[in-house]
C-alpha cells in the first residue's frame, strides 16, 4: 500500500493520504493503496473510517494525477479509471466513511470526498471542481456525485467556475456535514466515529446501501446517456483537452479556443 497509512483501533479504523511530494494526488499507486486499506479494514470488521491527510495538510489532495490522463482521443475517466474504482469503493464500502479534511481539495478529489458518506472540515478547508479549468470531459456517475451532494444551481457554479469555494460556504449549502475548528477537527471526527461505531453494524450498513441504491435511481435512457457520452467525446477529442493538460505539464496558462 504506497503512499497512505492505515491503522485501526477497536472497530475504527483510519487512512491517512500519504504523499505529499505529491500532494497526495490520486495516482494509481496512491488509489490502489487506499482501495486495499478498505478492504482489509472491511475484513477486520472496522465499522467505521475515517479518510484524512497528513497532519496540518496544505492540499489534502490535488485530485486526479494529470500525468496519468490521456492527452486525447480516449476516455480520460472512463469506467477502469482508478478515480471511478476509488469512488464505487467509497460507496459500496459496508462501512461508513468519514472524509476529516484540512486544507484544499481539487478535482477528482472533490468527488471522492463527496463520495463518503459525512465530510467534516477545518475552517481552512477549499474545495474546487476543476474539469473546465483543465478542459476535461467529467463522466456522467461522477456529474451524480455532485448533483447528489449540492442543489444543480451550486454544481453549476462551481463546475462552470473551477473555483475553490470555502468549507464554511459549503456547509451552509449542505454540501459537508461540519467545520469544525482546526485544533479540534480530529477529536470532534474521532467522537462522531465513535458513536458510529457503538451502534448497530448491519443496520448501518443496509441504510448506507439503500441511500446508495436510491439516490442514484435516475431514470436516464439509452438515448440519453449516449447522447451524454457522445457529447463527452467531442470534448476528449478536442484542441482544448490536449491543450489544457499539455498546458499544465508545461506550467503555463492554458489558451482554450472553443475547438
Ligand atoms: O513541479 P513539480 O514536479 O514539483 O510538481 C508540482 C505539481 O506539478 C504537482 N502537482 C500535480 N501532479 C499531478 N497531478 C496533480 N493534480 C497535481 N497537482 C500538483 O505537485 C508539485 C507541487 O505543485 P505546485 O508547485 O503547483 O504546488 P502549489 O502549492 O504551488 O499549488 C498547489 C495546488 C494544488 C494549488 C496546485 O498544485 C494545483 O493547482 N494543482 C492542480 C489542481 C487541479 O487542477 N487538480 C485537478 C486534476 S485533474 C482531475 O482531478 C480531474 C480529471 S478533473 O479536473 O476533471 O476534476
């Protein structure tokens, strides 16, 4: 398990984003490290985890790693993508997961933290959906995510403007659980995981997947969806896509002309 810590006391277990070099990017290596900690901690009957960054984090994850994305012509977030076998595992996972956050949250990693089922946050905490500032095509199970986290007037706005917006202002739209202050962010998350965990397992566990199983029954129909995926592949295919991960890699302001 590269680049993350786990650990686990009584029925609570913890996984901690371990690269920061990185900025605890979601790279394959990173994903799979957190996939096998589930599943161990599902195994070793954990009723409750928590998913946190190091410590005093800056960037608790700058999202999907941008060197790992295809720089055109295929599906960059197609169904084998780590970031979409990171967020089914989230979901299905028996137990709940807690996302503890400090400091920003970027891209795919806003999914994966509106995939868990509470987000407690620290007062410093940002969180910025990125696709149009890179030009990505975002798949239409992670477009759920969002919708099922934040009314589609707020997804809009932080879709369409890239931009951080605060853990407080996300509170206040319902979009995380808490913010809680910075000293007192992890005892607060450790308190609520562990009147989670005194409680009933298999109770716990049929409400988390019947919320799961409901939520996402949205009647979309094969039309639709192709229509969607068809839509998804002009943006793959296009001058803009290549343009904004080539601009990234070279660190400069990307030029998105529409094409
Ligand atoms: O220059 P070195 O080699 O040290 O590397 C730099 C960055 O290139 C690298 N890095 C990343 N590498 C791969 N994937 C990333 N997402 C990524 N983010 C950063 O880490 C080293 C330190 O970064 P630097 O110098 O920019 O640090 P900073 O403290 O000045 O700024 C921190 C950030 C997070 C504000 C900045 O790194 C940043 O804006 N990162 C990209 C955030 C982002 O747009 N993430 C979305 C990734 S794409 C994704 O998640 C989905 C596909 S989508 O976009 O559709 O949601």
């Amino acid at each position: 398990m590269d680049f993350i810590k786990l650990a686990q006391d009584g029925h609570i277990g913890t996984i901690v984003l371990d690269n920061p070099k990185k900025l605890n990017a979601l790279s394959h290596d990173l994903v799979d490290g957190i996939i096998d900690a589930l599943k161990r901690l599902e195994e070793a009957e954990a009723r409750v985890v928590i998913l946190r960054a190091q410590p005093g984090a800056r960037v608790w994850s700058a999202g999907h790693d941008v060197g790992e994305l295809p720089e055109g012509g295929r599906d960059p977030l197609g169904w084998d993508d780590p970031l979409r076998h990171l967020v089914r595992t989230i979901e299905t996972c028996r137990m709940p997961v807690i996302a503890m956050i400090e400091g920003g949250v970027w891209g795919g990693a806003v999914e994966t933290v509106l995939a868990c089922d509470i987000v407690i946050a620290s007062p410093g905490a940002t969180f910025a959906v990125t696709p149009a500032r890179l030009g990505v095509p975002y798949n239409v199970s992670g477009m759920m995510t969002f919708m099922s986290a934040a009314s589609l007037r707020i997804v809009k706005e932080l879709a369409f403007t890239a931009a951080p917006i605060s853990a407080e202002r996300a509170e206040r739209i319902g979009m995380i659980n808490h913010v809680v202050a910075a000293e007192q962010l992890e005892a607060f998350t450790l308190g609520m995981a562990t009147t989670i965990a005194n409680n009933a397992p298999l109770s716990i566990g049929v409400m988390k997947e019947q919320l799961r199983v409901l939520a996402g029954a949205k009647p979309v129909s094969p039309r639709g969806f192709e229509k969607v995926q068809g839509l998804r592949r002009v943006v793959y295919d296009s001058h803009d896509y290549h343009e904004g991960i080539r601009a990234f890699k070279e660190k400069r302001a990307p030029v998105f002309t529409g094409r």
